[in-house]
C-alpha cells in the first residue's frame, strides 16, 4: 500500500531542520531581517530535506525533473535578528505524484551554538514533535512537478527515487 493518502487524509512528514546564524546582509539598519529572505530561507529548508533524504536538487533536474514554486504563504509572528540562531524546519504537508506541498516553522534557538559550516542539518524529527526554540514565522509553499518545458509529469514515473525517498518522509512522519 502506498503511503502517499488523499489530501483529506494526509500525513504530515517528520520534521528537518536546517540551522544557521543570521547574516549581517540578511538585515536591516535596525538589525532586523528582511522579510523577503524568509523565502530564501524556506528554499535552504526544502534543499537540505532532500539531501537529507539522500538526494540533491542537481540529482532532480539531471532526471529531467523539476519543482517549481506555485504558491506561497507566510505569517510573521515575530522578526528575526542579526546575528540570531535560527532554524527552518521543512516538512511535507501534502504529496501526490505532481503536487507537493511543503510546511514551514522558523525558529530562534538561543541554545545553539554553531560550529563549522552552515547550514548544519537536524532530522528527521516525528511530526508531532514539539519543536525547540520561539517561533518566528510559519508558512508553506505549493509546487508541481514538471519536466524542462514546464509540462507536468508524474513523479513516480519521472524519478521514483525521489518520489520514494519523500514517501520514505511521510513513513517517519509517522513514527
């Protein structure tokens, strides 16, 4: 049995985490973040859950197989500070073979401390999971899987490693 359900009966992935400290560029005069990295950061979130799930996004598109963006939503609970511990935790919301819907929590851990090169990556951690850290903002972002010339195709046909391995997500959503 497939682990992928119908949108009213999906299971949310495990949570992964990416952390890294705010970067001088990433604010403001008042050292506040630019509410338009928010996005980058939701970006740096999805790519480190697939390479988490042993994949990269250079691995999808040599397949011949893309995700765009097509929707986008975010809520600013409170801002983020230059030089703050933050991390995106990524999980999937909702999956079928051409749509996937990722969720977003940014979150400030004033009991991180960072060493080495970042973003460091954490996970998987279950769903239900109480995540560490205040949170910041919540969003989500609504892509569709495409080939090069922007046709849609079906995952599981187009690149079942993938689609497998983000199945394998949903299973330790789960657990």
């Amino acid at each position: 049995m497939s682990p992928i359900k119908d949108r009213d009966e999906q299971e949310k992935s495990a949570w992964f985490g990416a952390c890294f400290r705010v970067r001088y560029q990433e604010s403001d005069q008042m050292g506040v973040v630019y509410h338009a990295n928010y996005v980058n950061w939701f970006e740096i979130g999805r790519t480190e859950m697939i390479r988490s799930l042993g994949l990269t996004y250079r691995s999808m598109e040599e397949a011949g197989v893309l995700l765009p963006v097509i929707g986008l939503d975010l809520k600013y609970k409170k801002p983020a500070k230059y030089d703050d511990y933050v991390t995106v935790w990524t999980r999937i919301n909702q999956m079928s073979s051409v749509r996937l819907t990722y969720e977003y929590e940014v979150r400030r851990d004033e009991n991180l401390s960072l060493t080495g090169q970042s973003p460091i990556s954490l996970g998987p951690i279950t769903s239900s999971a109480e995540l560490p850290g205040e949170l910041l903002v919540t969003g989500t972002t609504q892509h569709a899987w495409v080939n090069g010339d922007f046709r849609p195709v079906r995952l599981d046909k187009s690149f079942p490693k993938l689609y497998d391995a983000l199945s394998k997500a949903l299973r330790l959503g789960r657990e």
